[in-house]
C-alpha cells in the first residue's frame, strides 16, 4: 500500500501549528491579518490534526508512561523525579491545553463539522477516526475528561466531564460513524497530498477505524458484561489490518523542524533518560534480535543496559535509531498490535489454536518491521502452539513489539498486570501510579468539573 510522504517542509512545520498560522497557505494576496483567519479549508486542518496527534502522542505522553512501565528510565533532572512518580498538576498543562484540547481535538471537531456541513464524508470520516484516537490516548491517562461540552469557546468555559464509560461509547459511534461516512459513493472534497498518513486511501482508513475499534474493546477487558473480547475479535473480523503495509504511520524527516519527538527530546535534552533496566534485562534474556534497534550499546562495556525505576544510573543504554531517529514515524496503530489483540482476545474466550497463532504472527511481524530476522528466537518464542500458549507469553511479546507507543503498554499493564514490575527506588506514591493527575489549568479554571483523584487512582476500566 502506497503511503505518502512529507510534500515539503512548509507543510510539516505547519502541522505543529494553531490554525490560527494556516491562513498564509490560503492566499497570502488577501488584505487582511494572517494571523485572525476567517475560515480555514479542510485540506489544511487535516494535516495539522494529524501532526498534533503524532506529536502529542510520541512526546510526554508517550515518555511519562514509559517510566512507569519501565521501557525507559529518567536519569536526570525532571524525569528522574517523574521515574520516582513525582508527576505533578503543571507537568501535565501543556499536553492538556496546547497539545490536545485547544489545538488538536478542536480542529478535529471544526473539521469533523465543516466536513458535513459542505457534503464532504471522506473528511468527516477521516476526522472521526482521528478524534477518537485523540480522546482514546487522553482518556487513558486522565479518565473522565470534557467532551459533549467541549469545543465552544468562550461560549463553554467550564465544560462538564463525561464518564470514561460515555467516552468510550463516544469512541465506538465515532469509528462506526466513520466507516459510514468513507463508504460513502461521493464527496465534495476528497483528500489526496495533504492526508500525511495515508494520501487519501479511503480503505486503509476503514481498516484503521476496525482496528482502532478492537483495541478499545480490548481495553475494556476488565470491565463487567463489556464483551471486551468478544466484541474486539469483531472488530477485526469486520475489516481491520491484515498486513504492515496498512499501519498507521505519521512521517517524520531529518529536516530540523520536522523531527521525531522522542528525537526532539533526546537531542536537546541529551541525557536526561536512558533505556530502563526491566525492558532491557527482558531483551537480553530473551536474546531479543530486535535489541540493537531498540537502544545503543551503553558506555561502560559498550554491552546493553538500563536504569531501574527511580535510581537515576549513569552510562546505560539510550533510545536506538528504530523508535528515536529524526525520521522514525510514530504508529497510531499497526498490524503487530492487532495481531496481538487478536492472540489475546482468542486466548480469553478458549480458541487456544487461534491466539497461538496470532501471538507467532505478531512477534513475526515485529521483526519484520524493525528488519531483523533470527530464526531460532522465532523457534523459541514465536512457534507457540495451543498446549503451549500463555497470557504471559503473549503479553510480553507485546510489550516489547508495541516499544516506543508506551501509552499502549502502560494500559495492558493495568488491564493484565503483565510485566511484573518493581516499585521505583524512591517512590512518591505508595504504588506505581495508574493515571496522570488533571493539570492545574484545570484546577484552577475548571475546578468545580475536575473528579477527585490521586495518581494511584483508577480509571473506570481498571477497576
């Protein structure tokens, strides 16, 4: 499957932006202040929406759960108090309010509506799918969070929090919505260059809303008469991916304003975190192949290395090239995952033969994708069969093959409690926390909305 690439700089940098820089690419000849557009096309709120959402995604949100699952370590600094859980309310205002909630979700919203307003689904579709990935990585980490009032302006202030239940119901009519409105036999406007995921493969983007629908699904597992499993083998029954061509991919490039967050990060924050010993102990246990493109050789015995939580050690392993080039793409979702929900939903529901199946097709496609191949760790860990398929196993496997989206394996960690995982060395919480705190924008602007809660508290689908 053909996938677009970065049609120039100006576009990349412009998906960084507010919509409030767009109005330049609509006509520089008009006489009125770029900065205060009007209006804004939908060809140029798409970019910038799925610029935002990989940029959010691969970037704190992506870092403070990899501390606390323990693929990467904070060494120094802010991060090393983040590793010991020291998250605090104002750590978290950027990602609230200029990531997601004031740029990113709401031009999904102004896209979503405008799209139907002038007769376009293709867009609207493309826009749905996108707000419920947005809503379904910023729910995980703070639970109840504003939407059915959101987006309003000065008109809604203080919006209400829906339930984490509503909002995952909210997720499942998006993708369902969607899927409608990208069969659908035409549309005013049809997008092509400006989609950077996908050039405007109106397929690839209904396999995507299918495969976004089991793993929120899948995430339910925990949760009373969902039908979690159930429900997310039908999912991808009904069409998700069936191979990697179909992932969804957000390019980044080596251009200086085009980087890779994790990237970003590492380069202007050198040092700061490193590779965490649990991820890297398990690799080297395993004779992991893919271990090389994971992280660096450390600089002590140029061997492999990591932190443990909370101790802040020196000379080990950084982020390698796969998940932290400047041009790594960051993966909304990909075929290595949904083979793996298919492995665990087929375990959980009997259909052992199945999930074996799908576990070895997963762990091979995850070396497929990192480009290494190493038959005997495929005979040793990914030639499973229904006497000898386990949970463990394939959420392990999984664990490894999603690195660097540590988001997802933050959440099957609360769902399954798979790693095993030590508390940090100098915790600030009683136990690993399981939710981010609400920021103090919130707090302070929105405080008689905002849920009580503690880091250690649980989402409603942890309980």
């Amino acid at each position: 499957m053909k996938k677009i690439q970065i049609i120039s700089a100006s576009l990349m940098v412009m998906c960084f932006l507010t919509i409030t820089s767009c109005k330049k690419f609509i006509d520089e000849d008009l006489n009125v202040n770029p900065n205060q557009p009007d209006d804004v096309p939908v060809n140029l709120l798409l970019p910038s929406i799925e610029g935002g959402l990989a940029y959010s995604a691969g970037s704190d949100m992506a870092r403070y759960n990899g501390l606390w699952i323990q693929q990467i370590a904070g060494l120094a600094n802010q991060h090393l108090v983040f590793d010991n859980y020291g998250l605090s309310e104002s750590d978290v205002n950027n990602m609230w309010y200029f990531n997601l909630f004031s740029t990113t979700l709401a031009n999904a919203d102004i896209m979503i509506k405008k799209a139907e307003a002038n007769g376009s689904p293709y867009y609207a579709g493309i826009g749905k799918i996108l707000m419920a990935y947005g809503l379904g990585i910023t729910t995980d980490v703070w639970g109840d969070i504003p939407y059915s009032q959101a987006f309003q302006g000065e008109t809604e202030l203080s919006p209400a929090y829906d339930s984490q239940q509503s909002i995952y119901n909210s997720i499942q009519s998006l993708l369902a919505s969607a899927i409608t409105d990208l069969g659908a036999a035409s549309s005013t406007f049809i997008p092509a260059g400006d989609d950077l995921i996908y050039g405007g493969d109106l397929t690839a983007w209904i396999a995507t809303a299918n495969s976004l629908s089991a793993r929120y699904w899948l995430h339910l597992s925990k949760v009373p008469g969902s039908n979690a499993y159930a429900n997310a083998l039908s999912a991808i029954g009904a069409g998700a991916y069936t191979d990697a061509a179909q992932d969804a991919n957000f390019p980044f490039t080596d251009n200086v304003t085009e980087g890779n967050p994790w990237f970003q990060f590492n380069d202007q924050r050198a040092g700061d975190i490193g590779m965490g010993a649990a991820f890297i102990d398990l690799m080297i246990s395993l004779n992991d192949p893919r271990l090389p493109a994971y992280a660096t050789t450390d600089a002590t015995d140029s061997a492999y290395s990591g932190s443990p939580a909370g101790v802040g050690a020196g000379g080990v392993s950084a982020m390698g090239d796969y998940p932290a080039s400047s041009s790594s793409p960051w993966q909304l979702i990909s075929y290595t995952e949904i083979k793996f929900i298919e492995a665990e939903a087929k375990f959980q529901t009997g259909d052992l033969a199945g999930a074996a199946t799908a576990h070895n097709e997963g762990v091979a496609s995850s070396l497929d994708k990192v480009g290494v191949t190493d038959a005997a760790y495929i005979a040793a860990n990914g030639s499973e069969t229904a006497g000898s398929i386990t949970l463990d196993k394939i959420m392990t496997q999984k664990y490894i093959a999603v690195f660097p989206d540590c988001e997802e394996a933050f959440t099957d960690w609360r769902r399954t409690g798979i790693p095993a995982l030590t508390i940090a060395a100098n915790p600030q919480t009683p136990a690993i926390p399981r939710r981010w705190p609400y920021p103090q924008s919130e707090r302070l602007h929105n405080g008689s909305n905002v849920p009580p809660a503690s880091l250690t508290t649980r989402v409603w689908w942890d309980q």
